[in-house]
C-alpha cells in the first residue's frame, strides 16, 4: 500500500473514488486550443471565496495560456489526500498551516525549494512568523494565502465601568481585573472576565503562553513541564474561583459565534482571545460596541514572552504528480505579487504575509488595530502550532484535558502525565512508520 493510503481508510478511498473522478472531471473540464485548466481547491466559503474568486479572475483575464479553475471543497483537506491517493490531484489546494507535516510526510506535496530560487519566495520576501509556518524538516513546503495573528480583545465600557481604562498587559493583572468584573448573583455567573475555553478554539496555547514547548521538536511530547503545569494550573483557577457547573451553566446560554448572541458581542464576556477577523463579526452584528485589542497577557516574571501570540495561516500546496505542474508554478507565483496578496487579504480583511505592504494597503483597512496583528507575528517568542504529523489527534488530546481539568475532574498533575503517557506512544509509533517508509523508498 502506498504511504498516502497509510492515512487513509481503505473503505473511505473505495466509497469516495467515483466521487472524486467527477469531482476531477470539473476541475479539468475538456481543454480548449488555447488554454490549460489547472485546479484549485479550496475550503473558504462566502466572502473568504468572493475575494480569491476576484483574484483569480483578474490572473484568468492578465494571460491566455492558462485558465484557473477555482472549486470551494467542503471537506478539503481530507478530499485532497484521498485524490491525491487515487491519482486525480488538484494541481493546488488550500490548507491549513497545520496539516503542512502530515501532508509532506504522506509525500503528498511538492517541496518547493528550487522554485523559491527561481522566483524569488526568499525568506526576506515574507513575514518572519508567516514564513517559519511553511518549513518543515528544512524545506519549503508551501506558500502563504491569508495570515492571522490572535489578540486579547476586550469591552471598553465594561472595563472602564469596573474602574480599568486599558487593558491588562501581565496575566497577574487579568487574573486581578478577572476577579474584579466577574459577577455573580444567588450562585450564578452574570458577567464572565474571562473564560479560557471561550472560545475554546486555541486550548492547546496555554502552555506555550506561559513559556512551555508542547513537543522538543525531534521525538519527545513535552506537556509534562514546569510552564505548562502553570499554564494548566492557571486555566484549573477561573474552576476554582467561579465554579465548574456555574461556568459550564453560563457558557450554555451563549449564542453561535456568528451571531448577535456571540458572548463578546453580547457582553457576557468582558475580554476574549479572538483573531484578526473578530472585527468583521462586530462590524456586522454590533457596530456599536466600543472594543479594543491588545497583546495577550504575559507572566509578570517573563517580560520575554510580552507581545507574543498565536500564528496562524492558510497556505497553498503543490500536489504531486498533478497535471500541470508548470502552470500551477505560474499561478502560484502571481498570487505571490504584492498587487494581487494585496487584493485577496484586503478582501478577506487581514493583514499580508509580505514584508512590503504598499500605502494604498494600510489605507484601505477598516480594522482599526490592524497594525498590531501584523506586529505580533514578528515578535520572535510567537508561535504556531506544533510541527509534528500527529497534530491533528495530540490538539485533540490536549483539549479533551483542558475539559477535565476545567471540570474539576482531574488535577493539572495528573492531566499533563496522561498527555504525555498516551501520546508519546502513538508518536513513537508514527515516526517508526515514517522511517520504515523511508527505507523504503532508497
């Protein structure tokens, strides 16, 4: 069996080939005399969609050569693996900066080193947390689409209401300002500071919020250490402080996130950790909040670690084996161009993965703390997530604790010792494969 279906179940290849072939069939429809179709695909929807749509259309429109085909992939990144594995790749698709080491180590996507000679994608060229997203194991393996930075954002009136008129800049002061806000009525929670696990989409981060590494970057889980004890002791402290059934009871009644019932924009939450695209969502469901947006907090004992946050990006892959290698290179490069990045991250309102942002750029943004999302992800403590091929089940793992712990249902010690104790396994297992396949292949 070949070492893309090592990650994929047998049945599901079977079931979903017919599928993919028609999904292959429109995205190489029949090739007219004059041009060649190359397939992009895609998870974003909406106007994420509309705005790559735009870029597309103006590459379709600047050459006659090559003809983009641009498909929105519900369930993208596990279509590509399997089409990938059938034969019928897209020539490009969109992932996640997350899933780049499962991807390469499927050997599903090119290594793009000697194209970034050629064209100039130099580690100069990019923002420096942006570009360290597309290395792995010493090469480039994909090329940036849309970046984004995290931040604590916060609710100025209730803030200045409990008698504060910034926001905090250590996490002893939050934890003061948390104590503070938070408001409770006949053993019910009415107003939240903060809640760790609200969202709930980064509960991996804490740890390496306070300075802890969740793996050493070879072949060791590290979530058994003294700073993600403290992280994980400092998330066990809202349980402690508040209550586990209160909090649960009180995060019961907030709305979807899209919506006006969000929690931060109904103000049941004065402070929240939420990316560069949580001003689109108050925009549009309540303009007249009064925000604002702020490093996140830090250790009062690391100012080394003051300003940095989380990094996240949508990236582009080459397929291997795709069908037209060459052109998918030539789209892949124009979307590299400040004209064109430009484009797509002012119409999906983010900031640009490219050092050189033009002035018409920053003018045309409406995100008033835009500046500082793209400051952060030059800051040298800033993280993503972790570079490992079992990201996907070890995140998953770590949030299944947080719930525990948060719960109540576990200590911070016992919680970190069983992350450990499961996971070291199942990565052990999977390097040994990874290096029997590798054998393999000289």
């Amino acid at each position: 069996m070949s070492k893309l279906s090592d990650l994929l179940i047998p049945g599901l290849i079977s079931l979903s080939l017919l599928a993919l072939v028609g999904t292959e069939l429109r995205a190489h429809p029949k090739e007219d005399a004059t041009r060649t179709h190359i397939a992009v695909w895609v998870g974003w929807s909406g106007f994420e969609y509309d705005a790559f749509q735009s870029v597309v259309n103006d590459y379709n429109k600047s050459q006659n050569k090559i003809f983009v085909d641009l498909l929105s992939i519900t369930g993208n990144s596990t279509k590509t693996l399997i089409s990938t594995s059938a034969g019928i790749p897209p020539e490009i698709s969109l992932l996640s900066g997350a899933e780049i080491p499962q991807f390469a180590d499927a050997g599903a996507i090119d290594v793009l080193d000697d194209e970034c000679k050629k064209h100039g994608w130099t580690q100069d060229k990019y923002v420096p947390g942006y570009w360290d997203v597309l290395q792995y194991q010493g090469h480039t393996m994909a090329l940036p689409a849309t970046p984004s930075t995290v931040a604590l954002h916060y609710n100025v009136d209730i803030l200045k209401r409990a008698g504060y008129a910034k926001p905090p800049e250590t996490l002893e002061e939050m934890d003061e300002m948390v104590n503070k806000i938070t408001t409770t009525e006949h053993g019910k929670v009415k107003l939240a500071g903060f809640l760790p696990q609200e969202p709930g989409w980064w509960t991996w981060c804490w740890g390496p919020f306070f300075g802890g590494q969740l793996w050493d970057g070879k072949s060791k889980i590290t979530m058994n250490t003294p700073e993600n004890l403290r992280a994980m002791k400092w998330v066990e402290s809202f349980s402690k402080r508040f209550g586990p059934a209160q909090i649960q009871s009180y995060k019961s009644g907030f709305g979807v996130f899209a919506s006006p019932q969000n929690a931060f924009l109904a103000d049941k939450v004065a402070m929240e950790i939420q990316g560069v695209w949580m001003h689109n969502f108050i925009q549009k469901y309540n303009p007249k909040l009064r925000w604002g947006a702020a490093p996140f907090p830090y250790p009062k004992d690391r100012p080394d670690l003051k300003g940095h946050t989380v990094i996240d990006q949508d990236i582009f892959v080459l397929l291997k084996n795709c069908k037209h290698r060459e052109e998918a290179i030539d789209f892949l490069d124009y979307l590299q161009h400040q004209g064109p990045m430009e484009k797509l991250c002012l119409g999906q309102k983010k900031s640009s993965p490219l050092r050189v942002k033009s002035p018409e750029f920053w003018a045309k943004q409406d995100n008033p703390y835009i500046h500082l999302f793209d400051d952060m992800a030059y800051h040298k403590g800033s993280f993503a997530t972790p570079k490992i091929g079992i990201w996907a089940e070890y995140g998953a793992e770590i949030a299944s604790v947080l719930d525990e712990v948060s719960l109540l249902q576990t200590t911070p010690e016992d919680a970190l010792k069983a992350i450990d104790a499961r996971m070291q396994p199942k990565l052990d297992q999977y390097l040994s494969r990874l290096e029997k396949r590798r054998k393999a292949e000289k």
